[in-house]
C-alpha cells in the first residue's frame, strides 16, 4: 500500500469531479443559449442588422451588436470552443474509456 500514491489519486479524482461539474453545468448553459446563439449569430451581417445600423443610436442603448468586431469574435469563439470540445471528447473516448 502506498499513502502518497492513494493521496495523490485521491487529489486528482477530486479535481476531475469538480471540472466534469463545472464542464457540465457549462455545456448545459451554453446548449440552452442555442437558440439565441442561432438567432444572434443569423442576424449578424443580416439585411436587418444594416439596417439597424443606420440613423444615430441614443448613447444610454448598449449597441455593441452592431459593431463588425464583437459578433463576428463570438461566432470564431464559439467555433473555437467547439472544436476543442470534439478534440477532447474525441481523446477521452479513444484513449481514456
């Protein structure tokens, strides 16, 4: 028997615990903003988003939406995030079950 091992094993099945957690919760979040991902990232470059672009906006309305930047870097990573979902999940299925 060998403490330091065991309490080392015991170190890293709690912080894998509580990152499946964290990573769950996340995913549950993120798979519920789905529709709103779809339809921000739809509307972005949309005949509707220029047209909200013209006129003056009030300063006291957030419109970073209409800015070319803020969407356009969600979008990139969103797709950045989901492939490195698929490359982890790809690795823990083939080399970790």
């Amino acid at each position: 028997m060998n403490i330091d091992r065991i309490r080392e094993m015991e170190g890293y099945l709690n912080e894998c615990s509580a990152a499946t957690r964290d990573l769950t919760a996340q995913l549950q979040r993120t798979d519920a903003l789905a529709e709103k991902m779809t339809k921000l990232f739809s509307y972005y470059g949309s005949e509707a988003w220029y047209e909200d672009r013209e006129g003056e906006i009030p300063g006291n309305i957030p419109a970073g939406v209409l800015s070319e930047d803020l969407v356009y870097d969600e979008i990139t990573a969103v797709r950045d995030a989901a492939f490195h979902m698929l490359e982890l999940a790809a690795d823990i299925l083939k080399n970790r079950v």
